[in-house]
C-alpha cells in the first residue's frame, strides 16, 4: 500500500478498506450480492416472467416505518473526483428510526465505512468496506457510518426512511483517519 508523501497523510491513522463479505459486515447489516443468494429450494424463490427469471425474495430487511416512516427510493450522484484516494474521514452519522440500503449502479463502487459505539462511534474499531457492482448493502438501524463516499463518479440506488422528521444524527470524528484501497 502506497500512500502520497502528505503531512496529512502522516498524521492520519489508515484504515485498508477489505472486500465486502456477508460474515465481516454482519455486525453493521446485509449484503445484497448473487453469491448471498440461497439455491431455489432453500430461499423459497420461483419462477416469474413466464419461466425466464427466477424471483429471489426477502433479501434484506428493510426497518423504515418506525414513527410514521415511509420507504423513499432515491439515486445518489456523485461525480470523477468528488471523492479523493486516501479517502479522508471527517465524521459518522446514524438513523435511529430506519435502515438505509446503497446499491452502486452500472460499474459504479461505494466505500462504506462503518463502526461500532452506543453514544458516540468507536473510532477504535473502524471498518472500510469495498461494495462493488453487482453487489449493495443494508445498513441497519443505529449503525454508525461515514457519509456516502464513491470510488469514482457513480450513480447509487438508496432505499431509506423518508418521513416529517428528520432523522439523522451526526457525530464528528476526533483523531484523523483516511482509508486506503
């Protein structure tokens, strides 16, 4: 791992992002993925479309109606060079009353940073996520997590919580922390 010669860099603590598996991320949620998939007698699935695709249901649990919530389908956009390697840590944000779902589209990545901690996250046990394309993940209520971070431009499929109140608390971060692919 190579990072650039920077006073910021030097005095950053690095986290080496690690490739998203369902077992790593468990504590934070799921992973939505092909190989996370169930055979067809063991998930329930079945046929639609007149044969030509099998329907697998249930692959994560969405939790947005807590107080009057609603499911929201959204894209997130980010564009080349919104986001720069080693990706800089700044601060984590929570949803007490939902779960938030991020599917990366087209050859789209998302770096999904995530941590432990009751009042405040656990700056001790940070974890940087790849999610790939093809794969998304589901992050369950209360879990503490960076704002979204792209590799590259992307677009993103978000399913989260949408109602009167907004339900985001955040957090900055105390030490300095960037991630490394």
């Amino acid at each position: 791992m190579n990072l650039p010669d920077s006073p910021a860099s030097a005095a950053s603590k690095v986290i080496v992002a690690q490739t998203l598996t369902a077992a790593a991320f468990a504590p934070f949620g799921d992973v939505i993925a092909p190989e996370t998939v169930q055979s067809e007698a063991q998930s329930g699935s079945r046929p639609i479309n007149e044969g030509t695709a099998q329907r697998f249901d249930d692959l994560t649990q969405l939790d947005v109606n807590e107080q009057g919530g609603e499911a929201c389908v959204a894209i997130f956009r980010t564009q080349d060079g919104t986001h720069v390697a080693p990706y800089a840590l700044t601060m984590f944000e929570r949803h007490l009353l939902g779960s938030q779902s991020f599917v990366p589209m087209g050859q789209g990545r998302v770096l999904v940073v995530v941590t432990q901690g009751d009042d405040m996250p656990d700056e001790g046990a940070i974890q940087a996520f790849i999610v790939e394309p093809g794969q998304g993940v589901t992050l369950r209520r209360g879990v503490w997590h960076h704002p979204m971070i792209t590799i590259g431009g992307a677009d993103v499929f978000v399913i989260e919580r949408r109602a009167t109140e907004v339900d985001c608390e955040i957090q900055r971060i105390k030490d300095r922390f960037v991630v490394a692919l």
